[in-house]
C-alpha cells in the first residue's frame, strides 16, 4: 500500500512540471497528496523532498498550466480520499 500511494504521489508530482508562488490551487493538491503520504506511513523527509520537487515543477508552468493541472490533480485526490 505505501508503495502504491507513493507512486501515485511520485507520478502525480512528476506530471506536473507557474510562478514565483504556488497558486492555492496547488497549495490544495499538495495538502491532499501530504495527507496520503502521511496516512501511508511514507517518512517526513521522503514528503519534505518530494514538496520540493512538486514546488520546482509548479515554478517551470505557466500559472494557468499549474492551476489546470492541480484541480485535476485535487479532483483524483479527492476521489482516493
């Protein structure tokens, strides 16, 4: 299960590739994919560099590109929550 839930959270992460700062769009889907990690038993470090990596592709979209892809992302995560 910890495997799955961070490969979702990996792969969701890595599809997403805006701004100087997050738009609360992505601020959502980064609190849901957290929340799985947490309840997955996935170590703080591991969602404190995978924060880092989703934050990294958040900057290189546009902002409408990063908005799209987080409340399609936070629709999933909703649905899996």
């Amino acid at each position: 299960m910890k495997k799955i839930c961070l490969l979702i959270v990996s792969s969701l992460c890595m599809g997403l590739s805006a701004c100087s700062q997050m738009p609360k769009e992505c601020e959502q889907s980064w609190k849901y994919m957290a929340d799985i990690a947490k309840q997955s038993g996935i170590p703080e470090d591991s969602i404190k560099a995978q924060k880092k990596q989703f934050e990294q592709q958040i900057k290189s979209m546009s902002k409408d590109q990063a908005i799209q892809a987080c409340q399609a992302q936070s629709a999933i995560f909703k649905m899996v929550k």
